[in-house]
C-alpha cells in the first residue's frame, strides 16, 4: 500500500483491510471539520471509520495525541483493538516503541491513549484528536470536564453514538445551533443492515426500539429502568471455554420461579447462557432441572427454599434484596459492557428488562417510588447473582446515602479487580521490590 496515497486518501486503510468505505464514510475521512457529531445507527461502521480517523491522524501529525474516551475503558479500547488491526493491515508503516492494550506509542513522537471515564483522571492533557465514543451515555459533567483540554492544541473533536432519549449533551448538541458538522446515518444508509432485519427487531422490540438504534430518532424512553438492555444481548454467543458457574433464583409460585446462570470469566465479564422460568411447579422439580456445580445466588427470603436445595447439594448462598443497589450493579455492568446475555436461551430475562419501569407520577402516589413489581422476576435472580459479585460496588453506593431515585454509578477498576480476585481467588503477584514483604532487623 501507497504509504503517500494514504494520506491523501485514508480511505485507502479500508481497502487495505479488505473492506470499501461507505459514502458517507468516506465523506467524513476527507472532512477537515474540527467538531463532528455522528448520530449513527448500531452496526453501521462508526467505530470502524473512527478508528480509522485515529490512526491516519497519528501517522500523518508527528507528535500528536489522540485520546479514545468512553463511558468505560473497556469500550475505548474496543475501538483501539480497531485501530491495531488497521495498523496491521497497512504493514505497520512507523515502527511503535511502546504497545500495551490500552497505549501505543510510534516512532514519529505520536501517541494514542484510551482513557477511562473518570473526570479526575483526564485533566492533563493537550490532544490534538479527542475522540468520544457512546457520546449519549457519557455524563454532561465529564463532557465539560474535557473540552477545555482542546483550547490550547485546538484539536478535532469527534463524538459518536446511538442516541439515548432526550437527554444529556449529546442530544443537546444535536438539536442546538453550535459549530458541529453533523452526520446522521440510519440502517438505511448501511448496505449491511437488510429491511428483513429490521422488521424483526421491530416485532422483537418495539417501534420506540427501532427508532432510537436503528432510525437514530432521539425517542423518549421514558421510564424505563434499563433502556439500553438490549446492549447486553448477543446474537451469535460465544462466551470464553473457561469461567466460574454462576446463578441467581427468585422464588416464586404464582409469580413465576425465575432462575438465571451462566459463567463470570477472568475479564470480570458475566455470560448469562440460559434460563428457567415456571410458574406453579413444585419445588422439587426446581432443584432437579438446575445445574450443580453453579454457585447460586438466591431471594434471602426463601430461607426454606434455599436449605431445601443445600440438602440437595447445591451451592447456594443468599443474595442482597436491596432493588436500588441492585439496579445500580445491573445498570454499572450494561454501561461498562461487562454483562453478555444470550436472548434465544432466556426470552423471558430479556423480555424482562424492556418492560421493568418506574411508575409514574399518578402511580407514585400508591406504590412509592421503587420500580413496578409486574416484569422484575428474571431480572430479580440477575440482581441477586450481582449483588454477590458486585459486592464491594454495591458497599461504596451504600455508603453515598443517595435519595430517593436511581442510583447512577460504575466500579472503579479496582473494585472490578476485587471482583475477580473473590470469585477466582486471584492472589496478587509477588514483588521482591515491595518493601512490605520484608522485616527490617534494625
């Protein structure tokens, strides 16, 4: 590949990895726009043309910083796992002196770094690209907290996403009258997406569903205690060989029992693979159906019903029944990515987390302000499954005395490590170098 092409043509990097751009994305790779809004549809490229925009940015611009900011680290760096496989396919053209999962660093003086969502980590730097991923779901305060970065560097600001209702500066952006070049792409602008396709997740999921991810329509979801759930679902599951079985129970009779498990893995990623959900069926038949060998996390409750399955061998321990802190788990691990549900196996969990809601204003009056009890059985038994392996999340929040209303928050990344240090008895490694494993004999 041209070396002097691609800079003239980025996307030639496309064609190097065997792909041809989209119009609109090879619109954007030859803007010089400094602000660039991109209100995109799911699975329409953005990362990929992003990503794109990153590298060519760091080849091109000795000595520049590009800077890869989401809601979670871990989304960043889905987008620079991106960029390595396009610096791939161009045969590495400047050497890197420093590559970590996270870092890399070229030759030509020019860096690419993902940040973590945090504001206090993030106020040092002078990028000549900022790129902002999830841009809909990345807080208005984090937001403010990062523009001024661009007034000395007066570095490109790229933001894309999918919407997320009306709110947050992303919406506000885009409706308001400021200097951004604007790119809106629905499914219909991508090849890729077939209309058989999207009649599908019309009937699966709803109009209001379609129009926010699909039609990029800023949509109220109002209500909703999880309105982006279905980010969690994966069509074509494949969860890692190994992990630790896991499971949460919500007993039930009448209401259903709600039963969901699967496997948490050494990335602190929980895979829900499968699920029972019956109504009126003894509770024998329960503990004969659900796999031993799971360590199971139940409705504290139940106490009967979780020594009845003890005597039956299995592994099962009581859950925290605090819906508020619960959510909280849920909602941290769907922003973070660090939750994988497998929708064909358990209809029911997501069926679930589309309807949970919070009442409204005339309910409120009668039920108070926790969320309406009618769809929160399968979602139970994954609120007590994390309740567990959230544990230490879940203390920090308890300790905030937040009023009354959702709770909004993710795990730092120790606590994730305090995670799966619980769940796998991870020890920390040695190190000679660590003067508290050492006895001084004066």
């Amino acid at each position: 590949m041209n070396y002097l092409a691609m800079g003239l043509d980025p996307s030639l990097i496309f064609k190097a990895m065997g792909m041809t751009a989209d119009p609109w994305q090879h619109d954007v790779l030859l803007s010089r726009e400094r602000q660039i809004l991109l209100n995109c549809c799911r699975q329409s490229g953005k990362s990929k043309v992003t990503s794109v925009i990153a590298l060519h940015s760091a080849l091109y611009n000795p000595n520049s910083l590009v800077l890869l900011l989401s809601p979670g680290q871990r989304q960043s760096g889905e987008i620079f796992r991106k960029i390595i496989d396009a610096n791939n396919a161009i045969g590495r053209p400047i050497k890197a002196t420093y590559e970590t999962q996270l870092k890399m660093e070229l030759n030509n003086g020019s860096r690419i770094i993902c940040l973590p969502g945090k504001e206090e980590t993030i106020r040092c730097y002078s990028p000549t690209l900022l790129v902002i991923d999830e841009a809909s779901r990345v807080p208005d305060d984090l937001y403010r907290s990062v523009r001024p970065m661009l007034a000395v560097s007066q570095g490109r600001l790229i933001a894309l996403s999918t919407p997320f209702g009306q709110r947050g500066w992303f919406h506000d952006e885009w409706e308001g009258t400021g200097p951004w070049h604007k790119v809106k792409v629905t499914w219909k602008d991508c090849p890729r997406i077939s209309p058989e396709f999207i009649d599908e997740e019309r009937r699966a999921l709803g109009d209001n569903w379609v129009q926010q991810e699909y039609e990029c329509l800023f949509t109220a979801l109002e209500g909703l205690v999880y309105p982006d759930f279905a980010n969690a679902f994966v069509d074509i599951y494949n969860p890692p060989q190994f992990g630790k079985p896991v499971g949460g129970i919500d007993w039930g009779w009448r209401n259903p029992f709600a039963a969901i498990w699967g496997i948490i893995d050494h990335d602190d990623v929980l895979w829900i693979q499968d699920e029972r959900y019956l109504r009126e069926t003894p509770l024998h038949e329960h503990v004969k159906a659900l796999p031993k060998g799971t360590i199971w996390y139940a409705d504290p409750a139940g106490r009967t019903e979780i020594e009845e399955f003890r005597v039956a061998g299995h592994n099962i321990r009581k859950g925290n029944n605090d819906i508020r802190l619960g959510i909280a788990a849920v909602t941290a691990r769907l922003r973070t990515g660090r939750l994988r549900i497998n929708p064909h196996r358990c209809p029911n969990l997501a069926a679930e987390g589309k309807l949970y809601r919070y009442p409204s204003q005339q309910e409120r009056v009668i039920v108070g302000e926790n969320p309406i009890d009618d769809n929160n059985h399968a979602l139970g038994a994954l609120r007590y499954l994390m309740s567990r392996l959230d544990a230490r999340f879940l203390g920090r929040l308890r300790k905030l005395a937040i009023s009354d209303g959702p709770i909004e928050a993710e795990p730092t990344d120790e606590q994730i490590e305090d995670t799966q240090k619980s769940v796998f008895n991870v020890r920390p490694k040695l190190d000679i170098t660590d003067p508290n494993l050492w006895t001084s004999l004066n």
